[in-house]
C-alpha cells in the first residue's frame, strides 16, 4: 500500500515556532546585560615605576638668562652720639666802657661788632678782661639739647663755685649759650686767673672740659716791692703793707701816703 504523501508533509506553525525560537535566542543575546555573566578578572598590583631623572644641562654663562638681582634696602643713617667739635669753646664779651647798655645777648652764639673775642693760649681758651657780660659759646655735631649745664671749678676748689645752664642758641643750631654778668667770669679783679670748666648733659655726662684763663692782655712794670701793682688802681703796696720778709722792707725813702705810691 503506498504511503500517502500528504501525511508526511510538516506543518506550517512549526516552521513559525522555530522562527520565532531563533529570534527570541538573537533578541536574548543582543540584549542581555553586558558582562552580566562575565567573571570580574583578580584584582593585580600594578606597580608604578618612576623614571629616572635624567642629567639636565646647565646653561653656560654666555647663553644663561641673567636673573634679576634683589633690591638693595639702604640702612637707615645711625645717628653721631652728641659730642663737642672745635673749636669747642669760645666766648665773646661785651667790654667795659664801650656799651653801657648792651643789648639782650641770651642764646646769642655769633659775636657782634665790637666784641672782645676769645683766642687760645696752648690749650687754654684766653678771655680778655675787663667786660661787662660775656657769652661762652659750645659748639656740637649736632643740634644743641636742652639741659646742658656748666660747672665752673677754680684752682683751690673740688666743687663748681658756678653751676650756670647753657642754652640752644637761637641764631646757631649746633650751639649752646651761657651767658653771664657776674663779676668773677667777666673782669674778675686780678691781673688773670685760670678756671676749668665742665660742660654736663642733662643726665650729668661730661661732654667737654677744659681750662679757661681770664686776662687783663697787658701788664705795667713791676713795683719796687718786685710784685705787680694792684690790678684795679694800678698802685703799689704802701709802707704799712710792707712785712719784715719783703726785699724792699725798711728801704728809704719810701713815701708813706696814698698820693705817692712805692714806684
């Protein structure tokens, strides 16, 4: 008996059935998620390897790019410590007889007309008498402070017998005044006399000492007694006077009255 043909013929839908299997397998691989499935690979130490610096070349200085050198600061100026520069001390006076009157000369540094000047003998500072007032001028490297003081020492004394201030001169920066009237810094009533003079800071430092002589500039002949007559009346001594030790005691004649003086 023969087989009948149509019997063994596949149907249709299993042909879609298949179909539909192979692209639900392509749609499931291309939309799967990716490395879903993948094993996550060991974790491997990386080791980092630095290179070497390499030897860089030092421009020579003909092609080296000259840096820019720093800013010099100037230092501040310091400051001289105060201090007496020359001529140090040097005094102008009003001379007696010539002003009766003078003008008011404090704090004044600069000599006017007509003053007796003072010069130098050795290292001595040689003041002119007789005056009526006298001005001692301190020159400085600086301007002049307050507080200056001038102790005045004479030969027999270890304390001043004068303390006078000296004052800022109001017509010279670098100087200080002492002014005085008195009687035995001006015309004293000797032939000379020398004094040493200090000039203190106000915290009591010496800035200047030295000695200063007051001198008459002339001197007459000497008296029979062989001592200068007296420097006021410019007489001799007379006979009372005379003591039993003087070359010229009981010497005849010898006037004995004030209008005839031993010559």
């Amino acid at each position: 008996m023969n087989e009948n043909p149509q019997s063994k013929k596949i149907p249709p839908f299993v042909f879609i059935l298949i179909g539909a299997a192979v692209i639900a397998a392509i749609l499931f691989f291309l939309l799967r998620p990716r490395g879903a499935y993948a094993p996550a690979p060991a974790a491997t130490a990386v080791e980092t390897v630095v290179p070497a610096p390499t030897n860089t070349s030092i421009p020579s200085s003909a092609t080296a790019t000259a840096l820019p050198s720093a800013t010099q600061v100037p230092s501040p100026t310091s400051i001289p410590a105060l201090a007496v520069v020359d001529p140090g001390l040097s005094v102008w006076c009003h001379p007696t007889g010539l002003l009766t009157a003078p003008s008011s000369s404090e704090g004044i540094a600069a000599a006017p007309e007509g003053a007796n000047i003072s010069g130098i003998d050795g290292e001595m500072v040689l003041v002119t008498i007789p005056n009526y007032s006298c001005n001692y001028v301190f020159h400085f490297n600086q301007t002049a402070p307050q507080g200056l003081q001038v102790e005045v020492f004479d030969w027999l004394q270890k304390q001043p017998v004068f303390t006078l201030p000296a004052i800022p001169a109001v017509d010279i920066s670098n100087a200080a005044v002492m002014v005085t009237t008195n009687a035995y810094l001006t015309s004293p009533p000797v032939w000379e006399y020398t004094y040493r003079f200090v000039l203190r800071d106000a915290g009591g430092s010496v800035l200047w000492e030295g000695q200063v002589r007051l001198d008459k500039g002339w001197r007459p002949d000497i008296c029979l007694a062989g001592v200068l007559p007296n420097p006021k009346t410019l007489r001799c001594p007379l006979r009372q006077d005379a003591h039993p030790w003087d070359p010229w005691y009981a010497k005849t004649p010898v006037p004995n009255d004030d209008d005839n003086p031993i010559p």
